[in-house]
C-alpha cells in the first residue's frame, strides 16, 4: 500500500499518541476497551488509525497503559485470566506504555504541571526504551509536545519521522530532569531545541531547557498542522501568541518544503442517519421535518420555548475568550434576540468555560430564559443541538483546525464562523443562487462582524421551505463526502510515501 525508499512493501508505521477513542477491532482482542480521551486529539488519532487500517496499511500503536481507563484491574485477575489478558495485550499492533504513572489515572492529563511533566516523561521513556526496538518501525508518526523527544530519537536512528501540530502548547525541562526520568538524551541531545544554542552537552545538561514542541519540530523530518491556513498564518505572522522560535522552526521546515497542513475529520459516528444520540434520524432526502421534531426535543430539553417555527443558533465549542470569540456573542447576545423577536430567534450554548458565566447574567438581567439557554457541556444534548438547530456559532480569533464546523453542516445546521484557519478551510459563504457554500462567513473579527453574519444567516432563513431545504440538502450530501477519515488517511499516506522515498537526511 506505501512505497518505500529500500522497496520494502507496506513499511511499518507506529502512531505515538498519548490519547485515543477507539481502536479498530483486528488490531488485538482487547481494541475496544482501549478509550482514554482528553480532546480532539484522542479523535483524531483513532480515526487515523482505523482509516490506516481499513486501506490495508501496517500500522501500530503506542498508548500509555491506562489500567483503570481501560476498566481493568489487573490485581482482581486470577492466574488464568491474568494469561488470557496478557495475551490479548501482546498483539502485534498495539503496544502499551508500562509505567506506574498510567495504571491508576481517572484522566489523560492533570492540572498539575509536575505531574504531566512526569506523565510525558515516562511515556516516551517506554516508547524510547521498548516499543521502538520491538516494533523497529520504518517510520513514526508522533503528535504534539507530549512526544516532542521521539523525533530526535529517531533522527540518530535514521528513522523518518513525522510530528503533528494539534496546537502550539509546549513545555521547557532540562536535560538533566529528563535523564533522570530514564531517558537517555545523552544519545540525541544535539538534535533537540534548546532555550539558547549548546556549547555542548555538559554545559547545556542542567542549566539550558529543552523545549519540547520545538524539539519537536527541530528534529523530525516532516511536520504538519492540522489546517493548511493556519500554517500559513503561523508562516505570515498572523499570530502574535505563537512564540518566535516556534514560529521560526515552522517556517524553517515550511521553506525546505517539509510542512504541510492536512485537515482533522468528525468521526464516522457523527451522521444523523445513525446518531443514536439524537431523537429523531434523517438523513439528506427532505431533512427539514426530521429536524423540527428534535428542535421540539431539544427546546424541551433546554428549558426553550417550545416552538418548531424559531430559529436557533447553537454554540457547542468551549467558551474560552482567548480563542473562541465568546465574548463577541456576548456583546451582541441581547441585540440580535430583540431584533428577531418577532422570529422568535433562540440562542442555546451547550458548552463550559470560563465565560459561562457571562451569559448566564445577560440571560438573567434580560430575563430571557426562554429565549436562551445556558447548559453544562452533556455529549448527548450537544448531538441533539447539531440536529435541532438551524445555525452553529463558531467566531474564532485564531483556530488550528475544528470540527464543530464540519459536524454541523452534516447534520444541515449551517456554520456561522469567522475567515480564519481551519474555518477558512472548510466553509465557504452561501450563495443560493449559485447552489454554492455551506454557511456564513465574516471577516471582520468584532461584534459588528459577527452581526453581520448572523443577518445573512437569518436572510436564509426566512427563504421559502423549498429552496432553503434544496441548499441544505445539498450542504448535507456535500460536507458528508468531504470531511471524511478516508481522505483525510490519504493525504497522510501521502506525506508517508515522500517521507519513505526521498533521501533521509541526519
């Protein structure tokens, strides 16, 4: 399935991932217990690797050992069960990271940051120390800061190496904090990134920090962000909370033509033809019906007056106002619900966050509960919302990637976002009569912006039933075949081919 440089038919390929969703069910017996999700990442690495493995290739996995995530308890085990789940465990392609620091975690991460030092530390220890001479890839696929010294590792190795960008966190630790945990960097220390260039490694080894997203990115043979807009922001500068080194390492890999940015894809699971998360399943033949009755449940779910007739935009992201732009729905909250009173225009957040809180007051100063509800983030009324609502809020200031935008045309709610990153991506404004688009676009980032957008989604709105149900029939069968794991699989493959095939440089 994927050439390599040497001839070798369908090379090895291990994905180091601290977090998963699921594992296809050939890769081992014990696959389907195998769940530990903080994030998107967890998502996207499982629909990575079952596309992988669908299209054939040799792909392996390495996860920490997450005994009490996986509902395992080993100590409860007698002899004979403790063989069958050992057994279960050495299948050939997924491999679990042993350390004490996994067996008795409640959740991926911590807010500690000592602990989550410790964590990646002994992660990439086993990783390092065990799974790569046992698996002996023909080239890794590592992802974010938690795995940022693999790639150096494989640098002295002469293995190709491939470092995903989820987002821009990184953590700085000396060399000698790292040795310490088990790792010998002595071996590979001359291609990681350091806080300022190494003299050499005894002067560096206890008073100059590794950063490890930079390492990362430093060492690896080939990057990729997960928004071929947002590479090219990082690149132009666009982002002033990007630190310069980081920047300056993208760029250095963007330049020699080893960056490239390949879109994230919502899990198969998320089609209202088979969400059983929902109330009422349709699909993209005459969707508008089968919306209303879970708009009803959905309302009533909320506390929303029950009314199929209103339009209602959802927020299902986080309401985080660095990135998400929650604030700018707060400024224009009060002012877009009295303008189409008379729609009877609803606004539901499904969604946590520290700005919560926000709307919570403006909903209780106005008194407009039955206009706008405000609920904890619960994945059951978050599937319902996608299928209920006729918008989804999206007004990121920056955004690496993002799947709310890509879930909610599939289920016909149309994305109202701002012209940046991933959202620039994967939605393109409307235009009915070109049967063109599939939500709204601003690119002004600012209350008035947002506004905007929100008219022209409501001009929408009042069009006829049948020419607004044509579009978004369209939008559905559209945004169904292009954010899939499939092509989102190929275009790794891809990177995997001209990483295996060109020369490797040391």
């Amino acid at each position: 399935m994927i050439s390599h440089r040497k001839g070798k038919k369908n090379p090895k390929v291990l994905i180091v991932t601290p977090e998963i969703t699921y594992l296809p069910d050939g890769m081992g017996n014990m696959s389907n217990r195998l769940k530990a999700k903080a994030g998107g990442l967890a998502d996207v690495s499982a629909s990575l690797v079952s596309a992988l493995y669908r299209l054939g290739a040799d792909v392996h996995v390495a996860l920490p050992h997450y005994r009490r995530m996986f509902n395992i308890d080993v100590g409860r085990l007698i002899n004979s069960e403790l063989r069958v789940y050992l057994s279960n465990l050495s299948n050939k392609r997924v491999h679990l990271a042993e350390d004490r620091a996994f067996y008795y975690r409640d959740t991926v991460y911590s807010n500690y940051s000592e602990d989550s030092f410790k964590f990646a530390l002994a992660f990439q220890r086993e990783v390092i120390n065990n799974i790569i001479p046992s698996v002996n890839p023909d080239l890794i696929h590592c992802n974010d800061w938690m795995t940022g010294l693999i790639p150096a590792h494989a640098r002295r190795l002469g293995i190709p190496c491939l470092f995903t960008l989820h987002n821009i966190h990184t953590q700085k630790l000396s060399l000698e904090y790292i040795e310490d945990r088990g790792i010998d960097g002595a071996e590979f220390w001359e291609y990681l990134y350091f806080e300022r260039p190494p003299a050499n490694y005894e002067e560096s080894r206890s008073h100059n920090a590794v950063d490890l997203l930079t390492s990362g990115i430093f060492a690896s043979h080939f990057i990729n962000t997960v928004s071929p807009t947002f590479l090219k922001e990082i690149c132009d500068g666009m982002h002033d909370f990007i630190p310069a080194h980081i920047r300056n390492e993208i760029i250095a890999k963007n330049v020699s033509g080893c960056a490239c940015g390949i879109l994230n894809a919502p899990d198969d699971s998320m089609d209202p033809a088979i969400d059983r998360k929902i109330f009422c399943n349709y699909n993209y033949e005459k969707p508008l019906l089968a919306k209303r009755k879970n708009k009803e449940e959905f309302q009533r779910r909320t506390g929303l007056r029950v009314d199929p007739k209103a339009p209602i935009l959802f927020w299902p992201s986080r309401l985080d106002p660095v990135q998400k732009g929650c604030q700018l729905l707060a400024e224009v909250m009060y002012h877009v619900v009295s303008k189409y009173w008379k729609e009877g225009l609803q606004i539901a957040i499904v969604a946590n966050g520290s700005a919560q809180n926000w709307f919570h007051d403006i909903a209780r100063f106005h008194d407009m509960y039955d206009r706008v509800a405000v609920c904890d983030f619960d994945e059951k009324l978050s599937h319902l919302g996608y299928a209920a609502c006729d918008f989804m809020l999206m007004p990121s200031l920056f955004e690496p990637c993002g799947l709310p935008q890509m879930v909610s045309p599939i289920y016909g709610t149309l994305p109202i976002v701002t012209d940046t990153g991933g959202l620039h991506d994967t939605v393109r404004h409307l235009d009915v009569e070109n049967n063109t688009g599939n939500g709204f676009v601003f690119k002004t980032y600012d209350s008035g912006g947002l506004s905007w957008a929100i008219d022209q989604a409501m001009r929408f709105y009042k069009l006829p039933q049948n020419r607004k149900e044509a579009q978004i029939s369209r939008i559905m069968q559209e945004s169904k075949a292009e954010f899939t794991h499939e092509n989102t699989a190929h275009k790794y493959i891809d990177i995997y081919e001209n990483m295996l095939c060109r020369p490797l440089v040391r």
